[in-house]
C-alpha cells in the first residue's frame, strides 16, 4: 500500500511542477506572408493589347498584378478567376476546383504570363492556356509556375455606372443604381437549378433601357426568388457575341428596397393574347379576339353590340402617382371613335360577371384617340392615381356598336406605371 501512495504522491507533485511552467497566453498564428519576389512589368490593359486575330501565345516575361472581383465560390463562374487592375479587367481560366480556397475576393495577385495564351471567348479575350486550337485552362501543374499571391490586396469598391455601357468595362466590377428586373421575371427563380441550365433574366432602369443578367444553373443561388421593387445591383460585366452582360457574385448584392418605377404592369396582346383577360359579351354575337399580328380585336360590323375586355386584378398596394398606357388603331368609324370606345377601371368588381352590375366603375379620360383610319396611336398617360395603394384594380376596354355605326378596334402595348 505504501508503495502505490508514494507513486500517486510522485504524479502529483510532477503536474503540479509542470502546471507551474505552462505559459497561459494564447499566441495568434503568424499570419502567412505572401511575397513573390519579382516585379509587375505590364498592365492588364496592355496584356489586352497584346492580342491579335487569333489565340496569341505570349513569349515574353510579362508579369500582370490584379486584385481578385470574381471566383467560382458561388457557383456563377466555373474554373476561373476574374481580376482587374486600375486600367482593366480580364478573366483566367484554370483548371483547378475550389478557387475561392486559394484566391479570395480581395486578394492582390502576379501572372507570370510568359507560356500562356490570350483568346477570345464570345468576343472577349481570356488568359489562359491552348485547348485543341482554341483558348483553354491552365492545367493544375501549371498554376503555381504561373500564377502567385502577394500582400496588399483590398477589395475592390465597384465602379457606379449607367446605361450604355462600353468595352472598357468589361470583367470590372460595376454598381448600377435605379435598376429593376424585368415584370416578367419577378417571382421567378436566378437560374434553372432543376436542369442545371443557364438563364438570362432583363434588367432594367426606369426609362425600359434594359441589359442581360447571366445565371448559371449550377449557381448557389439558381433556385433563389428574383428580388422584386428597384434598387442597386453589384456584379461583373461582360460580354457574349455582342451583347452585354452581368454576372453576380451573389444575390446580396442585390439591394432592391425601394418600389419600382416604370412599368409595374405589361401586356403584349400580339405576344400573350387575351386568355388571362375576362372577354364579357353583354349582347350581340361578336366577342374580343385575338390576333398575332394585331393584339386585342373587336369588331361589331354589322350589329349591335355591347363587349368588355376586363383585366386580371391588379395589385397596386405599393405604388403611388400611376398611369395606364397603350397603343391602339379603329377603322370603319362613323360617329367618332370617342363615342364607341372607351376605358374604365374599377376596385370592387367579381372578376367574372358582367360589369353593368358588378363593380364602381369609373370611366378614364383624356384618351388620345386615332385621327384616321387604322392609325397606330399611342392613348397618352391616363391618370389613375385616384387608386393608390389598392390591390385589387382591374382595367376594363367597353366596345360599342349599332347595325349603323360600327368599327373595328385593335389593342396592343398595355401598361400601368409610375408616372
């Protein structure tokens, strides 16, 4: 017994000296210091430059220094980094998983660019390296020989822009402010996550200017709902075959917290038809048609008729100072076109019955009607402000004609914006 009360003794007495010893400060870990040794020579600007015709493999001792906008860990790019210095933008291809591991958003980094290549994809040049004649990634045993990190890096704050955009901005990050996607893009989804296929969802400002925002559906966020109302947009643009594009880094780069402005409601008659519209004939036997080439059609020739086109309900809860807008031609008139055509809008009606006994509804005026015969004429902004922040207002075309006096009238374009 003694014998195990003195080794028990001796293991106390061992913690305790060695307890005495141990220095309880917690030391961070020296931060990795990143230096390459060699010097920048050429901007990314003139590396641009450099390129020809045709893929332009580069033999000389270029080094180019870019700070990192754009990697692949959201998904939208793929085996690819995007850097811009002060004078331009260029995207790298690589051959390699997991970038944003490596090259953060921020980070400064040096492309010993000599044994590379430069071409072009969908019209805009890459850095990279030859795949079967054309420009490709630079394979993982390549990376390190090539491209290197150093210190000093920040992240880039975009540059604000607005429509029209130009070539000097491409692979730059860039803010666009007063901006809104497209009406029919709203309650759906950045990308199509289900098949994996890319989307081009419409962005627009408050004139209808209006620019491509390029989804992977291979992206983080494809099933994410498309952000409604206006606001700002960060992203990198590009550019395929022509046309300009933006790419997100992520959907918290969309701050659209304001409401939005222009059009809040569209209908192409000739693209959409009439069928989410309520055709009510209260007598005769023509009703509403449809037709590709015309839009919305009704003609009472030769009898008498009395037909509404009524509007699905619209929801105007967040919108103030609004007006109803579109186009329209008659023909075959003979008492004047103001006499037989007219517009209302209504906040009570049923949706489904006819509208003499269902609904207040209130005649719009002020239409611009056409001055002859089959004239496209655009009916001028009707004020419909009167229904403010309501959501539940439909728009309704009444049509008139007798056995004596009877037209043909055609729609098309309609709209509700803020004026």
């Amino acid at each position: 017994m003694t014998k195990y009360i003195k080794i028990a003794s001796f293991i106390i007495v061992s913690m305790m000296f060695l307890s005495s010893c141990i220095n309880n400060e917690f030391k961070e870990p020296e931060k990795e210091v990143y230096n390459p040794g060699f010097d920048v020579t050429t901007t990314i600007s003139e590396l641009i430059d450099i390129y020809g015709d045709s893929l332009t493999f580069i033999d000389s001792n270029i080094v180019i220094a870019g700070t990192v906008i754009a990697n692949d860990k959201s998904g939208n790019y793929y085996k690819s980094i995007i850097i811009q210095d002060s004078t331009a933008g260029i995207e790298i291809s690589i051959n390699g998983y997991e970038l944003h591991n490596m090259y953060h958003i921020g980070d400064l980094v040096l492309v010993k660019c000599e044994g590379l290549y430069l071409g072009q994809y969908g019209g805009v040049v890459q850095l990279g390296s030859i795949y079967e004649g054309g420009i490709g990634r630079i394979e993982e045993p390549m990376i390190e020989d090539h491209i290197f990190k150093s210190d000093g890096g920040l992240a880039i704050e975009p540059k604000e822009l607005s429509f029209p955009f130009n070539d000097s901005y491409i692979n730059r990050l860039i803010k666009l402010n007063d901006v809104q996607f497209g009406l029919n893009s709203i309650g759906t989804t950045y990308g199509n996550a289900e098949y994996q296929t890319d989307r081009d969802i419409p962005l627009e400002n408050c004139d209808g200017t209006s620019v491509i925002v390029r989804t992977s559906g291979y992206a983080d966020f494809a099933r994410d709902t498309i952000a409604p109302g206006n606001g700002s947009l960060t992203a990198v643009l590009s550019k395929y075959n022509g046309g300009y594009q933006l790419k997100l880094r992520s959907p918290d780069e969309v701050n659209f917290n304001s409401s939005r402005c222009g059009d809040i409601y569209y209908v192409s008659f000739v693209d959409e038809g009439i069928d989410d519209f309520t055709a009510f004939s209260v007598t005769g036997s023509q009703t509403w048609e449809h037709s590709t080439s015309y839009g919305a059609v009704m003609n009472g020739f030769p009898s008498t008729n009395e037909d509404w086109l009524i509007s699905p309900s619209y929801d105007l809860s967040d919108f103030t100072d609004m007006v109803l807008r579109f186009r329209h031609t008659a023909g075959y008139t003979y008492s004047g076109y103001e006499n037989d055509l007219k517009v209302f809008i209504c906040d009570d009606y049923d949706g489904v019955s006819n509208p003499n006994t269902s609904g207040t509804w209130t005649e719009l005026t002020g239409i611009t009607y056409p001055t002859g015969n089959w004239s496209w004429t655009d009916s001028g902004d009707l004020d419909i402000s009167g229904f403010n922040n309501n959501p539940n207002v439909y728009i309704a075309f009444k049509y008139v004609s007798t056995s004596s006096d009877a037209c043909a009238w055609e729609i098309d374009n309609m709209r509700i914006r803020v004026n």
